[in-house]
C-alpha cells in the first residue's frame, strides 16, 4: 500500500486483560525510542488488537527492519509484527444509457460481466422525484478492464460512462490531442467529393462487435492517467467540437439531473465550439442584443481533471450588443414624476470621511466569503485603529484620479444554481465576489441613497427603500382578486419578470436616470467611479477564467446594486402610470389605484382594459430599446 511507506502494524493480544490504552501506548513509544534510529510520529488503534506505528519521514529503513525481525517484545509480551490487509477492490459506478426501461437488469449484468465483477444494477430516477426513473442503470462493479463508449446489451446499442473513462478528440477521436488543435478542425467532414466516411474517420476507441462486446484493439485505446482518482466532473461538449468546462457531478443517482438519452442529440455537420462561456452568457460583454445561443449538447461526460481550459485553448466569442436609444431614452427620462430637492441632493455629495466608513464597516453581515484579497470585514473592524484612515485616504485618491486600483475593480463571479436544468445557462445565478475595499466604498454610498431614495421612488416598489416591504405587495394582490370576484369588475393582473436584470442595466442609462432624478456630480462620479474599467471572472469548481472586461451590469453582491436598480426601473414605472391609456383599479371612497405592484423586477400589472394591455406591453418595448432589459418570456 502506497500510503503505507512508514508504517508497521503490531498486534497486541496477548497483554493481561485490564492493561489500559495508555499503558500499551506507553510500551511501544518507549520501545521504540531505544531500538528505533527513526521516531515514531503517530501510534493509532486499529481493528482486531492491531497498533499501526508510523515512523517519521525517511523511516522506510526502520519499517523494513522490524518486519524482516517479525515481532517486537513490548513490557514483556512478544507481539507479531502482521502484514495489512490488501486494499479492496475499486468499486466504480458505470453508467448504462438507452437501454429500454422494461428491459431486463439481468442483461445489463451479462453485457458487462466480462469487464469485470458487478455488484448490483439499478435504476436511476429523476432528481426530487424518487418514484420516476430515467431508464438509465446505475451499475456498481469492479472494472477489470476498459468498457468501451458503446456497447450492446442484449441486441441494443447503449452508451457507456464511468469515472476515468479515457476522453478522446471529437473530430478524429484519438487521445494525442484535443479538438481546438485538431487538425480537422475547421475542414470538411468529406475531404473530397467521392471521399469516404470511412477513408477519413479514425475508430472511436475500442471497436466493438455487437455480438460479443469484445473491444478490437485500435490506436486509440489507451489508459487515462488522469482519471483515475478524484471526484468526477462535467464536461459540457458544445457542437462537433469540445471545449471542456468541468463543474461538480450530481450525486450518483442524479447524474446531472439528466437522462443521457435527453442529452445526447445527433448532429447533422460539424458546428463551432467557441461558446463554452454560454453557462456564463448573463456576465459576457456586449451580449444583450443576441437572443441566447441554444448549442445542440453533443454529449455529457466525465474526467477527472478539474481545471478549467488554459486561456489558449478557449476562444472567446465576442458578440456586439445593439446601442441603446438616445431618443428613447430622453422620451421615457421625460416621464419622471418625482425629483430631488436640492437639500437632500447635497447630503448624498462629498469624500470619505473614517468616522462615516466605519459607520457603514459596523453595519456589514460578518462571516461573508472574501474575495481574491482574502481579507473579510472583520479584518477591518479588529484593526480599523490601525489602516481606516489609510483606507479612507485611498478611496477619496481613487476618487480624485477617476479609477479605482486594478484588485478593487476586480470581481470573481460564481454561479448559484436556482432550479430546473443545470445544463440551461439561464439557471444559474451569477454572484459576484467583491473585495472587502470596493464593498465597503459601495457600502457607504448605499448608506448616503438610502436616506432619500424614498423621495424619489413611488410607494409602490417596495425593494430597497426603509420602510417597506414585501408583504405589501403580497396583500395588495390578494385583496385585488378578493373585490375582482365579489364585485364582477374585469380586471387582469399581468406577472412580468426581466431577464437576467441586473445584468442587463446600461450604464449610460443608469448615468442619465441618476442625473435626470437630481443627484449631484460628486454622488454621479462616485458611481462612474465603481463602473469604470471593472473587470471580471468566474470560478468554475475553484479555478478561474481570464478575466474580461464588463460593459454593463450592476453586479449581484455589491450593497449599491439593488437600490440603482431600482431607481433605473423607476423610469419605466413612472412611464406606465403617466400613459393615459393605463387605468388604475377604482375601489369605492378610495383613489385609483396605481396599475403596478412591484418588488425589484418582479411586476404586477393590475390592469382593467385591453388597451391598457396594450401600452404596457409597448412602453416594456420601449424600455428595453432605452435599456437594454428584456421579458423574460421562460
């Protein structure tokens, strides 16, 4: 065992019942230590009377030493110096697709018994849905020797997957190389007209006969070193070609979730694999005016590997967004229907100051992730005495020359998963990791827009401002379909959600609604400030991307970002309740009612007529050619 270069097991049964722990412990630390030239490091209680003695580094001599001399006399009872026991045999877990639900786990048992002994087989089911199987069988065995990728079992064709499976270029499937340096990348599938298929299409692996399953040797077959150990990961292949982007494997009965019938699709040619990031498209530059890319997912599979691709064999697609409508924007800035007072405006002006930051330093959530600088909040809290004046200094410099430092304008983005299918890119959460500098700086100015963020945003959004909450919302709704009901009055309530919304603010936008709403230079500067030449990169199962410039977005984790989306969002707001074709509810001895219920980007339209319908949904089309937002229509 490789693990046990220096240690040796002593078995002690034999000492008068009653000697305690310590007494035996006692015994061998002191023999050793007079007929040892190694020390011993480590003496630990194993099964069956056995005492594992571990030497410190370079004892390997004096491992050898006591088990040619096969006992050790200990407070004078002679013990046996005993062999460990070989290790078990590796169990791995192979993954058995297409085979017909009603088939027959016997079947799957015979196909692969010649590759080795099989425990069990069973079925895989649905992720929170135990009673609803994939048809998939999950086969426990001792792999003997390498199944191939496709294999028949009972007449039918099924693909293989297990941990370590050898990966293999998806052009001409051989190991030597991966497809971004193929040398069929990028050409033809047929060389030339009246080429053949097969005058150009390397073997996959090992052939296999359907009769007998046997692999027929081939120059392709060969072992995967790097899969041999180590937790299993994803690998999303998009197109003909593959970039490998590893994240973390479902439990063993989930398998991501998804049936490997559901994901594997055929493909009619050879199509591009540049667009690995699709699983972050939300944090690309310069993507909102293209509609997501669907790839068709070639296929999912698994190595042991977990590092991200090195920069040079990731190409980066580079899409160009549509420029927002200046004229739009200046039509819809029109409708603002609340400003700031001067007054209020100048509270929200001026530098740091160390008495105002450590304010907003105590009002932080302790035990948060750090970002790449590794320093949390309460690192600055234990030694504020020490570096806020420092730190304050700094920020009011950045300030000064219009840039902050390259680590402040960095972020680390990682990817929450919310629900439904984890190969949907639109599933995933993207959150950024901000570094404890830049949070406390965005900190402080939400501290400033939260003392007059009420005076210039309508009651009827209740996220981010002091004062109010969800639950109004939530009771405002029910007592509308209530007095709907009872009354008999036609009323519809429309439920809009952006798409990927605080990912899709424009800056330019943001800028202009800041400025239309009252705010002074220096609070607009600070802002600029913390949007300009920020950067980014995600972190797929601990390792990092390049980082890439961002062009839009208020990022999910800066204590600044909700509040400025709420006063972008204000702008579309206040052009639905400025429309005269949009009515508001009338309820008896009350004021109409406004026509929108709204928590961030989740909206209630409470609408009473088709025409109202109408000029919602025209001002939403309006809005997104001013910022950039979308429905999300999913």
């Amino acid at each position: 065992m490789v693990f046990l270069q220096r240690s040796i097991d002593i078995r002690c049964c034999d000492f008068p019942e009653g000697t305690s722990r310590a007494t035996l412990v006692g015994y061998i630390d002191d023999y050793f230590k007079v007929e040892s030239q190694s020390s011993v490091v480590a003496i630990q209680e194993c099964l069956g009377g056995v005492a594992r003695v571990t030497f410190a580094v370079g004892g390997n001599a004096a491992k050898a030493f006591f088990e040619e001399q096969g006992s050790v006399v200990l407070g004078g009872v002679e013990c046996e110096i005993v062999q460990p026991p070989p290790p078990p045999p590796m169990v791995s877990t192979v993954v058995v697709s297409w085979f017909p639900f009603e088939g027959s786990n016997a079947a799957v048992t015979n196909a692969l018994s010649g590759y080795g002994e099989v425990k069990d087989v069973r079925l895989q089911v649905w992720p929170g849905r135990p009673s609803l199987s994939t048809g998939s069988r999950l086969v426990r065995m001792v792999i003997s020797k390498e199944i191939p990728r496709f294999i028949s079992v009972a007449g039918i064709k099924c693909k293989i997957w297990f941990r370590g499976q050898p990966l293999r270029c998806d052009l001409c499937h051989k190991i030597s190389h991966k497809a971004l340096s193929c040398p069929l990348k990028g050409k033809s599938a047929l060389r030339s007209a009246g080429t053949s298929c097969s005058q150009v299409c390397e073997p996959w692996g090992p052939q296999v006969s359907v009769a007998s399953n046997e692999a027929v040797p081939s120059d392709a077959a060969a072992d995967d070193a790097s899969g041999s150990a180590g937790s299993a990961d994803t690998v999303l292949a998009f197109g003909a070609t593959s970039t490998h982007v590893n994240i973390e494997l479902a439990k063993e009965n989930n398998v991501l979730g998804k049936d490997n019938n559901e994901l594997v699709k055929e493909s009619n040619g050879l199509v591009n694999d540049n667009n690995w990031a699709e699983i972050v498209e939300s944090q690309m530059p310069d993507s909102n005016s293209n509609p997501v890319i669907e790839e068709v997912v070639e296929e999912v599979v698994a190595e042991g590997s977990s590092s991200v691709p090195a920069s040079d064999d990731i190409q980066w697609t580079t899409v160009t967004r549509k420029r927002p409508d200046s004229h739009v924007q200046s039509s819809l800035l029109g409708n603002l229907s609340s400003f700031l007072p001067q007054d209020q405006s100048n509270s929200c002006e001026g530098l740091f100051t160390p008495s105002e930051v450590f304010d907003a330093l105590k009002g932080m959530a302790r035990n948060k992730t750090p970002c790449l600088d590794g320093l949390p909040m309460e690192f600055y809290l234990r030694f504020w005495d020490g570096v806020g004046a420092d730190l304050v200094a700094v920020l009011n410099e950045c300030f000064s020359s219009g840039s902050l430092s390259l680590s402040q304008r960095r972020g680390v983005i990682t990817l929450s998963f919310k629900k439904g299918d984890r190969l949907d890119p639109k599933n995933w959460r993207p959150i950024s990791l901000l570094n404890m500098d830049y949070k406390l700086a965005s900190r402080f100015m939400a501290g400033r827009l939260l003392r007059v963020i009420h005076l210039v945003v309508n009651h009827d959004q209740t996220c981010g401002v002091p004062g109010r909450f969800i639950g109004e919302n939530v009771a405002l709704l029910r007592d509308v379909v209530s007095y709907a009901e009872s009354s008999g009055t036609p009323v519809a309530i429309l439920s809009l959600d952006q798409e990927k919304a605080f990912d899709r603010v424009d800056w330019g936008f943001m800028r202009s609604t800041l400025v239309a709403i009252g705010f002074g230079p220096s609070f607009v500067a600070w802002i600029d400030l913390f949007y300009t030449r920020v950067q980014s990169a995600v972190s797929v199962n601990g390792y990092l991307t390049p980082f890439f410039g961002l062009s839009r977005d208020v990022r999910q984790g800066c204590p600044l970002s909700p509040l400025l989306y709420v006063l972008v969002s204000e702008v579309l707001d206040c052009s639905i309740r400025a429309d005269p074709r949009i009515k508001g509810l009338f309820l008896p001895g009350c004021p109409p009612l406004s026509p929108i219920s709204k928590y961030a980007d989740d909206t209630s339209l409470i609408l009473t007529s088709d025409e109202g319908i109408s000029a919602a949904l025209d001002i939403y089309r309006c809005y997104e050619l001013a910022s950039g937002s979308r429905i999300n229509l999913s």
